[in-house]
C-alpha cells in the first residue's frame, strides 16, 4: 500500500491564514476510518499522512465537516 500526503490551509474570510488551528481529519469506512489531528502553521498550513491509494473522509475545523477527496499532494482551502 502507497503512502498519501495531503495539505489542508486554513484562511479567514479575508484569505488570511489561521495559525495554531485544530484540523481534525478522519477517513471514511465502514467502521470509521484512520484519524488524524493537525494543527496549522503560521502560515495556515496542516499537513496530514495516510496509508492509502486516495482519501476519502472529512476536515473538521471548528465544528464544521468539509468533505475531502484526496490523491497524494493534493492541497484544500478551508475557510472560517
């Protein structure tokens, strides 16, 4: 099995960047997937590492799900 990293980035409604913000990613199955939890940097940016071809789950960023459907090197926007 292939390892899959993906970013998340984390802005404000002005597309500033978040820093020290939980993003919480959990992939999805039929049990519940893998999970992860990430904090962004000062620039916005949480990193995240699975064991997997693509994937498929979602962000949780300050209560908020956000679908994610990921292949490796992927990066998403987020904003809060």
């Amino acid at each position: 099995m292939s390892t899959l990293t993906f970013s998340i980035r984390v802005v404000d409604d002005e597309g500033d960047p978040v820093s020290n913000e939980d993003v919480y990613v959990v992939m999805s199955g039929i049990l519940g997937g893998p999970s992860q939890t990430g904090n962004t940097d000062e620039d916005g940016w949480a990193e995240f590492e699975f064991i997997a071809k693509r994937f498929y789950g979602v962000a949780h960023v300050r209560g908020e799900e956000h679908e994610i459907i990921a292949d490796d090197g992927d990066t998403f926007s987020i904003t809060v």
